[in-house]
C-alpha cells in the first residue's frame, strides 16, 4: 500500500491536515510557479498557514545576483528560528543552481530544482503522511519507509529538464488586491547571453499550449478579472517549442478574439522580436496595454558584444523609436547593468548618451553579479564594486529623469484607469499612509494604475478593479494625481482613524 493509501485509509480528523506557507521570491515567473504549487495543495486539502507556524514552508528561490542567493538564505535560517518543527523545503533558482549549497542550511528538509518542481505535490504529501504517522500512530510509523525523511540528511532532487509542454497557474499580486494576475505562457530560454544563468537553472524555452492559456484567461475573465499580464522568461519565443507551431503574435491575437479580456499587457519582450507588424497589432486594439518594458543591457556595442546579446545599440534605438511612431504615449522600460567586466568609463558614457536619445520612460538597473556557471564569471577586467555602484547610481538618476519627464508629459490629459484597490481592501492600519491625506486638507485617493503604466492617485474612495476616466491634474512624486470625469462619484465611504 502506498503511503497516501495508507494516509486515506487512516482516516485522520481533518483538523490534523498539514499546514503550509510559500515563502516567494524572484521574477514573475518564480512567482508564478509559487501560485501553481499553491493551487495544487489547497486542492489536496491543505491550509494556508502563517510562516511561523506552518507544518511545511517551501521557499521559492531566485538566483539572478549573489544577492538573491544571500536573501534566500537569510530567510530559511529564519524560518528554522522561527519554526523547528516546519518541514521546509527549498525549490527554485537557487535550488537549480546550487543544490549542495542549500542542503548544507539548517531545517532543510528537501531541496527541489526547478527540474522537478512537478513532484513537489508528491513530495510534500510524503512528508505529510510520515509526520502524522508518527504523532498520532508511533507503532505504526515504526514501520514506513518514509519516517527517514523526519531524521536522515536533507534529500536533493534536480537534474535534467524534459522537454514538454508547460503548466501555469496565473498569480496576484498584492498591491494590486487580485486585480491584475499574472498568466505564465513561456519558461525557459535558448538563448546563452554571458552574464545570464537563467538557461541553466531553467532550462529550454518551453510554452503553455494556447488552448491552456485561453481556457486560463477565460476563466480569469469570469471571475470579474479586467487586465491581464503575460509573462514568460523569453516570451517572444513563445509557441516555437509547440507543434504545430504558434507565434507570440498570432496568440496575442487570438485572445482578443476568443476571450472578453479589457486589458492585456506584456510583462517583457526582447527588442527584436518588436516589429513593424506588432506594433500595427497594439496600436489598432486598445485592449492591448501600450507598454513595452525591452531590456537594454547596454549602450555600447563592444559590451553588447561580449554580452553575447543579438543586436547592437542602432538595432535597439529603431525598436524603441518604432514603438514610439506608433503609440505616442506608451510606456518604453529597459533593463541596463552596470559594470560587465570589461566596461570602461567610455563604455559607461556612450550607454548614458544612447539612453539620454532614446524615448524611454523607466529603466531597470542592476549592478553586474558574478553568476557561476556563466561565461562572464571567467572574464578577466573586473570592474571594482566602488565603480559599478557610481555607475548604477547615474543610471539610476537618469532613469528618474526619464520618468519624471514622462509623468510630466500627462498633465493634461485623459487617462483611463484601473482602481487597484479601495479604503475598505484593507485594515486601516495598513491604509492609513495612502490616505494619510484625509487629515491634512479633507481629500482622499484611490490607487490606480493606467494602461501606459503610470501610477495614478484618483481623487476619492473608488471600489477597486473598476475603470474610470480620469483627467490628469498634477505629478505628485512617483504618482500623477487624477480627477475622474465630473458624471462619477465615489462608491466608498471614507475610512475613520483613531
């Protein structure tokens, strides 16, 4: 008999059903497969639980900067302070990576790769049956194999990615109180960029069949969901993996045509799978969301080079400028690391400059981190920390620039919103600094976010996951301040403070 037939047939009170936490960390993608794991455990009857008090915590790791990987270890030995009794096991990037790194931290249980994140329902399960067992039938744990697992080292499992359609399951986010999830439609990359050690820790590229990602979103729309974001690692990739073949764009198309989705935005696209006929796409469908974040890198091409990226700095700039001629107000995000090892202060320079030309609105900058595994970590001609930081620090501050300008740019304006959430989502304690306003001058704001993804302020409580028109009045820090059109009112009443 096997341990969960054995489980079943014991029969146990469903007050002893294990307990679970997800500890998430990462990009969306690793945030997706925490609400896949989710899914399938509330579906096998176990119960969310806080941290410190959960049977079992799996932490779901990133390992894109040595800094992920301190912040996930910082947090497991947290949580084995905590909470001793918690089985915790550690999944993810990190897991992929450096599995005998992750063994080696106190209270580890199993440490699972991405690899084989489908067996951690089965793995969790086993774990379940053998500590029941061996709380409320001793004499009988005695007897199952399984009750190794609570006593014997740490188990790892990882290996080799099969090759096989993919499997998601869309995930909220708080700040925005389960109205925008994320879809997952494609994981992994074929692509071998030098600084990059996402390949190794998640393998080839491989997609969400359209039929799964249509009965997905249309099962989101039902729920009363208005926008949706796609994400993927590489979703520019999407469909090649599948057979018969699908394109990005043929998908984007074919879920304006078959599901009543409002709003659908991409999450990232590399500059080269921008084109002329996609840029017609968006611009003829305003459910499409005008906003293209398209990572950059670079701004010199002899970096771009030695990234071993697939385009030049000429290549990228008519890529933004195409976006731009057809979408005058979308919103252009780039990703940019400071340091590669070899980058020289001309380097730097020219990257400024070319961001400086182009329309971008926001970038996303990162200080270069040695990755094992990846070719960059054996470059000769380091760049000291104490430079990188001076580097990132003036990207940073032009990227600022950028967005201020941006911000700028829509006072004026009509923009059409989506209420992230409203005064009665949470307690007040926790609304108390969005509406701290309420006692200075007797005015109130709603968040909001707009289909060109600027933060917006609605004047007056607004139930969340509604669209209003707004007229934009001011730019307030890194929000614009919105007056909705005069034939609305606000729906919500405004919460009290002690």
């Amino acid at each position: 008999m096997t341990l969960p037939a054995v489980f079943s047939a014991l029969a146990l009170p469903r007050k002893f059903m294990p307990t679970f936490y997800i500890e998430q960390f990462g990009c969306r993608a690793t945030q997706a497969d925490g609400a896949a794991l989710e899914a399938q455990l509330l579906q096998r009857g176990y119960t969310p639980a806080a941290k410190s008090a959960a049977d079992i915590v799996v932490v779901n790791t990133c390992t894109v900067t040595a800094a992920a990987d301190a912040q996930a270890r910082d947090s497991i030995r947290k949580i084995n302070a905590q909470n001793q009794a918690a089985r915790v096991i550690v999944t993810g990037c990190y897991a992929q990576r450096a599995p005998e790194e992750v063994v080696q931290l106190p209270g580890v249980a199993w440490v699972v790769g991405n690899s084989h994140k489908p067996q951690l329902p089965r793995i969790i399960e086993n774990l379940s049956v053998a500590s029941a067992t061996e709380d409320f039938f001793p004499a009988l744990s005695l007897q199952l194999p399984f009750r190794a697992l609570q006593h014997s080292p740490a188990q790892i499992l990882t290996g080799e990615f099969e090759r096989k359609p993919l499997s998601s399951s869309p995930v909220f986010h708080a700040e925005g109180n389960h109205t925008r999830p994320t879809l997952k439609i494609q994981d992994g990359c074929d692509s071998r960029c030098a600084y990059c050690v996402i390949p190794q820790v998640r393998g080839k590229s491989r997609s969400l069949p359209p039929e799964s990602v249509l009965q997905q979103v249309n099962q989101l729309c039902d729920s009363g969901v208005k926008e949706i974001v796609l994400s993927g690692i590489n979703i520019g990739t999407y469909g090649r993996d599948l057979l018969p073949r699908i394109a990005f764009s043929a998908l984007l198309r074919r879920i304006l045509d078959e599901t009543p989705i409002e709003r659908l935005r991409v999450s990232s696209i590399e500059p080269m799978d921008v084109t002329t006929d996609l840029m017609e796409f968006f611009a003829a469908n305003d459910r499409m969301a005008p906003h293209f974040h398209m990572p950059l890198q670079s701004g010199a091409d002899r970096i771009l080079a030695a990234m071993h990226r697939w385009y030049r700095a000429e290549h990228y700039g008519r890529r933004a400028h195409l976006i731009r001629e057809h979408l005058p107000h979308a919103a252009i995000g780039a990703d940019v690391i400071a340091g590669f090892p070899g980058e020289t202060g001309e380097d730097h320079s020219t990257t400024l400059a070319f961001i400086e030309s182009l329309p971008l609105t926001y970038l996303h900058v990162f200080s270069f981190s040695k990755r094992p595994g990846t070719q960059a970590a054996t470059l000769a001609n380091e760049v000291p920390a104490g430079v990188i930081k001076n580097r990132a620090r003036e990207l940073r501050a032009l990227g600022e620039k950028k967005a201020t300008a941006f911000r700028n740019e829509q006072i004026g304006t009509q923009l059409r919103v989506l209420t992230l959430r409203s005064a009665n989502d949470e307690s007040p304690r926790e609304t108390a600094p969005l509406y701290q306003r309420i006692r200075e001058n007797g005015s109130a704001y709603t968040p909001a976010l707009s289909s060109n993804y600027l933060r917006i302020r609605l004047r007056g409580h607004w139930r969340a996951n509604r669209w209003i028109n707004v007229h934009v009045t001011a730019a307030e820090g890194n929000d614009l301040i919105g007056e909705p059109e005069e034939s609305l009112r606000p729906e919500v009443s405004v919460p009290t403070f002690a």
